[in-house]
C-alpha cells in the first residue's frame, strides 16, 4: 500500500507541476489570453486542487484519528498536573 500511495503521490505532483508551469507563463494582454486563463483555472487549476485534496484525505483522516488519540491519552496524565500546578 506505501508503495501505491509514493506512486500515485509521484504522479499527482508531476501533473501539479505540469499545471503550475503553465500558470506561471500565462500572460493576460488581450481577450483571447484572458479566455485562456480563465479556461485554465476553471478547467484544471481547481479541478485539481479537489483532486489533490481528496488524495490526501485519505492519508490525514486517520492520522489525525491518531493524533487526537494521543492527545487524549496524553491529557488524560496532564490535566491533573496542570490543576495541580
């Protein structure tokens, strides 16, 4: 599964920088240019960022599951502490 995720992960920022090297070389001069942008944003820019997005909800759902069950356990110790700080 690790190696799946670095591949697929791999892929996706190939294609990210892909999409950001074409945004850094737009320039907006006239109608047709600013169609461009417009189309480029609204057709792979954002698109993307759902996707990128959604990619990583997979991986932070459960660490963050993780994360506050540390937490917890770790107020659990550290509350009392504190009160009786």
């Amino acid at each position: 599964m690790q190696d799946t995720l670095t591949t697929n992960e791999e892929t996706i920022k190939q294609e990210a920088l892909t999409i950001v090297q074409q945004a850094t070389v737009v320039k907006i001069l006239d109608q047709p240019s600013y169609d461009f942008a417009c189309s480029l944003l609204t057709q792979q820019i954002k698109p993307f960022r759902r996707r990128w997005a959604e990619y990583w909800d997979d991986v932070k759902k459960p660490a963050y599951t993780a994360y506050k069950a540390i937490m917890d356990k770790f107020n659990e110790g550290d509350k009392p502490l504190e009160l009786a700080e």
